[in-house]
C-alpha cells in the first residue's frame, strides 16, 4: 500500500505531498510548495532518510503556492512537471501571481512538460494514483485518487468544510461545485480527502455537512 507523507510549506500554509511504494521506493512529489532553503532541506532529507526514487512530479493546479517548489524537485531529481494543460497560463505567471499576494523577488515560470487528462494513471511502484480532472478553482485543476489506499488528493478542489477560492485567475464557482457533485461526490464516502491546506476529511462527511456544495 501506497505511504503518504504529508509536509506544510511557505507562508500560505500549503500541504505537498510524497506518495511512495514501500517495495520499490519509488516516490511522486505532489505540489511542491518548498520555499525557503530550510523547507528545501526538510523534504530532501526526508526522501534521503528513506531512500526514495522520485519519478513523478505532479500538480493539481498552478498557482504560485503549490508550485513554489517544482524547478528545483525537477532539476534535483531529473523529473518533469506533470499538470493539466488549462494551468500552463498559471505556470508562466508565478513572478506576477506573487506581487498580487504583495511578494517580491523574482520567481522562475514553471512549464508543463507532461499533459495530464481524466482517467491518466499515474504508476508509483505496484500501485497507482488516477486523474479526475476538477475544474472551478482553476481551469486546469486535477485530483488524483488512489482506490486501493481509498485516498483522494484534492489540490485546492475540496476542503474540510469548504471548497476553493474562485475569484482568482480561472477560478468558475459553478464550475467547481458542479466537478465536485459529479465526480468527487461519486467516490466511496470512506475515501479520505487530503487537501492541499489545513486538515483531511473524507468523502463522506463533505457530503454529510459542507455548506458550499
């Protein structure tokens, strides 16, 4: 079964996330959001400490919280960005998207190198993780559920007692509560929900108590 590895980065308070194999060792970063060289050092001592093979970089979406990180797990681990192609405006636009948050200093663009869509499998080890493409917070944003671990990573799609923002860039209200009941909704109500801030939740109670959808 698939381990999960769960850090809190930069001043937004963003989850990233290591899926590994235990047998293999094989590993998936999930939203990067590494920021300083303290929290740069954190994650690689821990994919030192337990001796993992990162394969797969992945983000749910493109904004600057959850990809503060990618060039450098890219170019450290020889891997490529893998995101759904309706993000890649975000991603040209990090420097931009942090001075609207009030940020300075320049902040390299991040480019898609592996287009993801609904139903793409992503392999970590003998398991895997599948696509369900979620659009609302951003036009290009994804989850990723895993059925055997009966674990859902949200990105900023669902949270507990909430749903995301959508008055930035791409951002569809609408849109997002209707990818919500159509596909999130349809998973098992066990299935826990990992969210890209703040604490997990499951299926189950999002449907049971959460006011927005």
């Amino acid at each position: 079964m698939l381990k999960v590895k769960q850090f809190v980065f930069n001043m937004f308070g963003e989850n990233t996330f290591v899926i590994s194999d235990p047998q293999s060792h094989e590993a998936a970063v999930i939203d990067p959001g590494m920021f300083t060289a303290a929290e740069r050092k954190e994650f690689d001592d821990y994919v030192s400490a337990h001796s993992l093979k990162i394969t797969q970089l992945i983000n749910t979406h493109l904004h600057l919280d959850h990809c503060f990180g990618d060039n450098y797990v890219r170019d450290r681990y020889g891997v490529k960005v893998a995101a759904n192609i309706g993000d890649a405006p975000l991603g040209s636009s990090i420097g931009a998207q942090l001075r609207r948050f009030g940020g300075r200093g320049d902040v390299e663009a991040v480019n898609i190198d592996v287009q993801l869509k609904e139903g793409d499998v992503i392999t970590i080890g003998s398991d895997s993780l599948r696509v369900i493409e979620t659009p609302g917070h951003s036009k290009g944003g994804i989850c990723l559920y895993c059925e055997t671990g009966k674990f859902l990573i949200s990105g900023d799609t669902l949270f507990r007692g909430g749903i995301g923002r959508t008055d930035l860039d791409g951002g569809d209200q609408r849109q997002l509560v209707d990818s919500i009941r159509r596909k999130l909704y349809s998973l098992p109500d066990d299935t826990a929900v990992l969210p890209g801030h703040d604490r997990f939740t499951t299926i189950g109670d999002e449907k049971r108590s959460n006011p927005y959808v």
